[in-house]
C-alpha cells in the first residue's frame, strides 16, 4: 500500500475507473493510497486529517507580520494543493521524499531567503539543521529535537508567531538598551575627560564613574521589562 511515489517506483497505471472513484477523495483534500498485490492494482483508501483552526490562525498571523510560508510534505500535489488553499499558504512542495526535505530548504535559500523551518519527525532533522531557524515541536522525536535551534513546549502551531513577538521583542530590548549604554558613555566620559573644558562644560571622573553605574542599572531594570512580553498563543493572536 502506498501513494504515488509507489506508483512510479512500479511503473503502475491507476485504472480508469478506480481513478474516477478516488478523484472525489483527492479533490477534497484526502490522501489516496492504492493497495497493489501481483504488480496489479486492487483497490484504494482514503486517509484525511481534519485541519485544526489553530494552524489557519498561525499561518494567517505570520503573514500579518509579513513571513511567507511556504509547506513541505510528501502528499499528492492534488491533496498537498487542496489544503494549502485551505490555509492560505502561499508556496507548496509536494511529492517530497523524506530524505529531500533539506533539498526544498536549499533551494528556498538559494532564492535569498532566510528560512525558518517547522518539523517533529526524524526525517525532519536534516532540514532543521539545513535552516536558518530549525524550530521542533515538544512533542515531536528526539532526534528532531537535537537538530534545531528552538523548541516548542507543545504542539500549538500559534506557539510559532509567540516565537516571533519574543524574538522581536528582545530585539528592540537589544537596540534600546544599546542606546541607553552607548548614550552614558558617550556623553559621560568625553565631559569627564575635559574634552569640552574650554567652554567650561566639565564633570568629575567620579560623576561619570556613577553615571555609568546608572547606565548599567537602566539597561538591566529595561531587560526586566521583556517578563511584561505575553507569550500565550492565544493571547498574542488576540492582540493581532
């Protein structure tokens, strides 16, 4: 029992009629495996899962935020399609081999695009590791666990676009507290120094002894403001 990989692998034809019962199965969005027994195809079953709300939020809270996302899967370009429009996402590849998953990667990268890469399974891992940003689900297999950079507590897709506002939010905390430091000691140290002594503008070395110390206290107490991030999924789509 297979897909169509299986079918090319043995050089099988779909019977027209069989093909005429299972059209209605792929159209809807539904997986078809064809059972073969002789090298002669014998019938076939439909295998379907039902899309969760969850993912349809994610992937529309990304694009708000301007990510493009783009799916990876070894279905049929038919089903693969089917729920692609469904979600709303904007790339497909299908029909992909496990083992070729890192190649889609590549060739997303090879575009000029920063890649950041979604997986639970050990095939998985490769593309994970091949990405900018390999993100595991929780509950997904050790193996793709190890292979990527950040992972996920459950299995919530939205719990992707949390990652995105945590990563948005430490980078402005990064830049602000930039500022704050390079400002101090930019103005402090020079004034110290006696750069601007002529026209009678001067501080003490102790004064700016303290100001730095102030500098430090303002970027630490700023950092703490990150805590203030709310990171539920729920609730960050919410604010959307």
């Amino acid at each position: 029992m297979g897909g169509p990989n299986l079918l090319d692998a043995e050089q099988l034809q779909v019977p027209p009629e069989l093909a005429e019962q299972t059209r209605p199965w792929a159209e809807r969005g539904a997986s078809v495996l064809h059972i073969v027994r002789g090298h002669r195809i014998i019938g076939a079953v439909a295998v379907e899962d039902e899309v969760r709300p969850e993912s349809r939020q994610a992937v529309a809270a990304l694009q708000e935020r301007g990510i493009r996302v783009a799916m990876i899967t070894g279905d049929a370009q038919q089903v693969a399609d089917a729920v692609a429009a469904e979600l709303g996402i904007d790339e497909v590849f299908a029909q992909v081999l496990p083992q070729d998953k890192d190649k889609k990667v590549a060739e997303l990268q090879s575009r000029g695009l920063k890649v950041a890469m979604v997986g639970d399974g050990v095939n998985d891992s490769p593309a994970l590791a091949r990405a900018e940003v390999g993100i595991a689900i929780g509950a997904g297999t050790d193996v793709a666990v190890e292979s990527a950079g950040v992972v996920l507590a459950g299995n919530d897709p939205r719990a992707v676009v949390s990652m995105v506002e945590l990563s948005r939010a430490s980078y402005r905390k990064m830049m602000q507290n930039l500022v704050w430091a390079t400002g101090y000691n930019v103005i402090a140290v020079p004034l110290a120094a006696g750069v601007l002594a002529f026209a009678g503008v001067a501080i003490s070395p102790a004064v700016a002894a303290i100001l730095m110390s102030v500098s430090t206290v303002v970027v630490a107490a700023n950092a703490q403001l990150l805590r203030r991030v709310r990171l539920d999924p729920a609730a960050v789509l919410a604010q959307s």
